[in-house]
C-alpha cells in the first residue's frame, strides 16, 4: 500500500490527527488534494506567514478566497477547525508549538481527539522531522514519508528538462538511480546543477549528480559516502570470508530470486585490532559495486530528547533510499556500549536507538547488506549477536605466517617495490603475532630508515623495524587469548587456515596499562601475580 492510500483510508477510519513526517512539503500537498477529492471534503492550509488558504481545485492552487489569511495565530486556526465541517486542515511547520512549555497547543490536540465523530473532520500536522509529546502519543496518527521512488524522481527529471528546454535522456535510468536518496528539492537541485555545469543531461553527468548527493549525505553529520579504492586483492588472507562474500553476492543477481535466494542482511566482524576489518568493509563496496555509507553511531546520539531517534532513522531511511547499498557501521560496540544500563544514565536513549537499530536489522526489506565491525566482544549488546539480525558472524584473528607474506607483498608493492628481492618467509617469519596494521608501520618505518641512510630498501630495514616493535599481542596477551576461547563455539574463522600460538609473552616484563588487564600501570606483570 502506497502512502497515498495510507492517508486516505487514515481519514476514512475517521482519524482525528495525523502527523506527516516528511521534507516533501508539495508531496504533501498533492497526497491530501488527493484524498479531499475523493472524500469529497475541502482542503485548508494553514502556515503562520499565510494564515488559512483553501484549495481552489479549479486553478490547482491554495487560495485566501474561503480561507482567512489574517488567521496566523494558532489558537485561530483551531477555532477555525472547530467552526467547520467536512474539512480536512493541514497544520504546515507545527513542530514549533508541540515542544516544551506549549501546553496550550497540546491540549488544543488533544481536545480534537475527542470531538464528535459525524462532523467528519481531520486535522493534519506536516513538519520535517519527527516531534510528539508524550500527551499526544496515543491519539495521534504518525506518518513518516519514504525518501521519492524511481517514479518520483523520473517526473523530476522530466521537469528538470522541460524548464530548460533540452530532450529527456534515452536512457535515465543511470541519471535517476544516482539521484536515490535525495529529496525531490535536493534531485532538482542536483539535476539543474548538471545540466548547468556540463550544458546537457546524459548518463555522462552521473558524477555530477553523486557530486550533489554525496554533499547532502555528509551534511547530515552522522554518514559519509565512501569511494573504496581498496579491493579484494589489498587483503591478506580472510579466504574463508572472501569465499562467503562471494557466493552472498550472487544474491544480487537477476535471476537470484526467482531461484529463491534473498539478498544477504549483513556480517558482524569481531577480532583484534588491526587484523583488517575496516578494510575488508571497504573492499566490499569496492567488489560489490554498491554505495558505501559510513555510519558514524558516536554522532547519532545528540542532546535534545527525540534527536537521536530521529538521527538513526534518517541514517537508515537513507541507506534504504539508494539500495542496493552496503552501511558500514565500524567499532559498533563503542557506541551501544551500556545499554543495558542505558535507563538509569542516559535516559533510555542507548536502548532506544539499539531497538530502533536492531528492529530494522530484523525486519528490513530493502536489500541494505550492514558491515558492523567490533573489537571488544564484551562490549557489544548480546542482542546484536543473536542469529537472523546478520547472517554470519566472523572472528578475524591474527594473520597466519602465510598471511603476512602476502600482507606484507601487498605494501611493498603498494610501495612500488620488487618482492622478488626480499626475503619475504623470513620476514613474515620474525614478524609472528603481527597484525596486518603493524606490518604496514613496520613498512613505512623501513621506508624512513632507507631513505635516511641514502639508500633503498633492504631486508635489514624491515628486519630491524620489525625488532624494534612492540605488538598488541604482547601487551594484550590473555586479551586476545580469552577473545579465541569465546569465537571457537560462537563465531566462524574469516581464515580458514589454523590459528598459530601466541608467543610466550607470559614472562614478558613489558608494563602494562589497566586497560590491557592489569591493575597497577606502573608493574610490570612478574610483580602482578596473585592480582
């Protein structure tokens, strides 16, 4: 059922209030001079620059003629209501009167509720973002617009053209799918700017109309749009991920559905700092060729009551908007770190924003595959982990002695150097317990000493650099040992080769911090036993 027929059998089942949450003010527009035509009621606007317009069918326009322009105060819009029947009267920008402190509007709201029933009569609040007060909870009807169709933004398209005169493409489709997530106001934007640019509308203006909608996702603060030019062959090692990835990405394929395969929900990567799990999500976009949204949990919350609801589904209506899509969500567990204590410290709203999340994850029919990277397990909501919110969960451990060969001739050859003229075993062999991210530093240090003794790059630099490195594995031991122990039963290896041993750091003198499990930062571990 489209929002359209939404609306009307909303006014049918004799509705009282109903608020529409939505930008598209003149989509607004056309879905109420819809359902008063076939309700056979008139259609009021009321707006505080305005006052009362009514619908004049005939011109196709919102006149003063039967309206009361001088009406720009609310309490007279609501005598106005109160006066008439067989109306319909949208409220546009109310949002400003159901705040703190606007206990008149709001009683007003609720004194709507409970008019007679036969006076067939609806009363429609329209802002741009979502805002109820608690009162109203129960009586009022809350609509949230989806972001424009294919469909909406074709007829855009083909008004964009007319306006400045030009031919519609022979082939729009390239130019319409970039516009997916965009408003129609931004769409139009984004195609005139186009047009004005370039001097004409083909499927060669793609870039520009990405141009514009990357601008409008990074305006909302909390997503970004990724270009990953990381691919598959930048990873070292994680085949049995890459292998999953694969065959979850036939999914997407034409004839997928009709095999009865449904597109993948998502993957949660769980693992040690450093083992490459950022940039897997980055290889997957680039593999898949679909849009990558970063999203950035730590700036949905905001601090007015609502916001961060709001935040998370306008983050999530986006990614929806432009699917196919891929929402990469890194280090999930920092930020739904508490929730489970979310009631007492913040509110509710951590809880809140996890149930919005994981309701969606759950329910969602948009083909939106989320990438959820996390590195501290004990931190991560055990909802989260429950099978059907994502379709797998993987365990990234450190790279194996094969691994960091080709780890490491993936940054010399990044570097533009020759791995034929290293000895690359060896290398990978005095590197044991490295993370990829450590190897890389271990590259461009060797690099630095190199360039600094005036020469190129030996074994004896990246041997060196190697030596006079301190891994997490060693500061963070009986970490990343209890981290293996939890993933055996309850996540699958990304790597389908055996995990090697920890070195014997048991001895090891190195102090530690409280955070890497020790209690006093300034012991080394001998002195700790017994603790």
């Amino acid at each position: 059922m489209n929002s359209q027929q939404e609306l009307i059998n909303l006014i049918k089942a004799n509705t009282k209030i109903i608020q529409i949450v939505s930008y598209e003010t003149l989509l607004i527009h056309a879905y109420l001079v819809g359902a008063a035509h076939e309700l056979g009621r008139d259609l009021y606007l009321w707006n505080r620059v305005d006052g009362i317009k009514k619908w004049d069918g005939e011109n196709g326009v919102f006149s003063t003629n039967g309206g009361n322009g001088e009406a720009r105060r609310p309490e007279r819009a609501f005598s106005f209501f109160d006066e008439e029947e067989n109306i319909i009267l949208l409220l546009e920008d109310f949002h400003p009167d159901l705040g703190e402190h606007q206990g008149e509007s709001i009683k007003r709201l609720r004194n709507v509720t409970m008019s007679a029933n036969e006076r067939k009569k609806t009363l429609v609040l329209s802002q741009p973002f979502r805002l109820l007060p608690r009162e109203l909870e129960k009586e009022v009807h809350v609509m949230e617009l989806p972001y424009p169709s294919f469909r909406d933004l074709e007829q855009i398209l083909e008004e964009v053209c007319g306006t400045y005169g030009i031919p519609v493409p022979d082939e729009p489709d390239r130019l319409i799918e970039a516009a997916l997530g965009l408003t129609i106001m931004e769409a139009r934007k984004a195609f005139s700017l186009a047009y004005i640019e370039s001097g004409k509308l083909t499927g060669a203006q793609v870039p520009l109309v990405t141009r514009e909608k990357e601008s409008v996702i990074k305006k909302s603060g909390y997503l970004e749009y990724f270009h990953p030019k990381e691919g598959m062959e930048d990873v070292g090692g994680l085949d049995t991920l890459k292998g999953w990835l694969v065959r979850r990405g036939r999914a997407f394929d034409k004839g997928a559905a009709d095999f009865g395969l449904i597109p993948p929900r998502g993957i949660l990567l769980l693992g040690i700092p450093g083992t490459g799990k950022s940039l897997f999500a980055k290889a997957i976009g680039n593999q898949w060729q679909f849009p990558l949204l970063r999203l950035d949990m730590g700036k949905i919350f905001g601090g007015v009551v609502g916001e961060s609801e709001k935040n998370i589904g306008g983050a999530l209506g986006i990614a929806e908007a432009i699917a196919p899509s891929i929402l990469w969500i890194d280090e999930i567990e920092k930020a739904m770190a508490g929730a489970e204590s979310s009631g007492r410290s913040d509110g509710g709203t951590t809880s809140r924003v996890l149930g919005t999340f994981l309701t969606w994850m759950q329910e969602k029919t948009k083909p939106v595959f989320v990438v959820a990277t996390a590195n501290d397990i004990s931190k991560i909501p055990p909802e989260l982990l429950r099978k059907g919110r994502v379709d797998e969960i993987f365990f990234v451990d450190l790279p194996t002695k094969k691994e960091r060969e080709k780890i490491i001739e993936i940054h010399l050859e990044k570097k533009s150097r020759k791995t034929a003229e290293f000895d690359i075993p060896k290398i990978a062999t005095q590197s044991k317990d490295f993370s990829g991210a450590e190897l890389e530093e271990v590259v461009k240090e060797a690099l630095f000493q190199a360039y600094d003794a005036g020469r190129d790059l030996r074994d004896e630099d990246l041997l060196g650099a190697i030596s006079r490195t301190y891994p997490l594995a060693r500061t963070m031991y009986e970490s990343i040992d209890q981290m293996r122990q939890w993933a055996k039963s309850r996540a699958v290896a990304a790597s389908g080769e055996e995990p090697e041993s920890l070195g014997n750091w048991k001895n090891d003198d190195t102090p530690k911090l409280r955070q890497e499990g020790y209690a006093n930062p300034f012991l080394p571990r001998k002195e700790t036993k017994g603790e």
